[in-house]
C-alpha cells in the first residue's frame, strides 16, 4: 500500500480484498472457476497486468478490449 497511513485507503483496500477472496471463494464452490485460480491470481491479473500494459501498450479498441477479456474470463472456467 502506498498511503498507509491513509485509514480511509486501508478501509477500501481491505474491501476490496476481502470482496475478492470472497468472489473466489464462492466461483470454486459453484464448480465454475479454476480450483488453482486464487484471489491474488486474479488481484495480479485484473489489476497489475491489466493496468501496466494499458499503460505501456496503445489503448485497444474497445471491441478488442472485449474479446481479449473474454479470452481472460474463459480461462478461468473450471473444466
């Protein structure tokens, strides 16, 4: 965390990550998600990966922003 000191930032990012595992937590028991897929998996992908290479990378159009989150979401289904 870069604010720590921030109570309001903690709060949020506490949320957050407890909204997370949570989503996780009921994909694996719904059968529909990865069971090795995890919480920090997914905060690795949407967040870092996705942020840095819309960073670095020329904004996609948005129907290749779709497809290519698609392609992301259906990995994940469990098989």
């Amino acid at each position: 965390m870069t604010h720590p000191e921030s109570r309001h930032l903690v709060a949020l990012a506490n949320a957050a990550t407890d909204a997370t595992v949570e989503l996780v937590r009921r994909g694996h028991e719904a059968g529909v998600l990865r069971r090795d897929f995890t919480a920090s998996d997914l905060c690795y992908y949407a967040d870092v990966a996705n942020g840095l290479a819309l960073r670095a990378l020329p904004r996609p159009s948005r129907e290749d922003y779709d497809r290519r989150t698609r392609f992301f979401l259906n990995s994940l289904r469990a098989h």
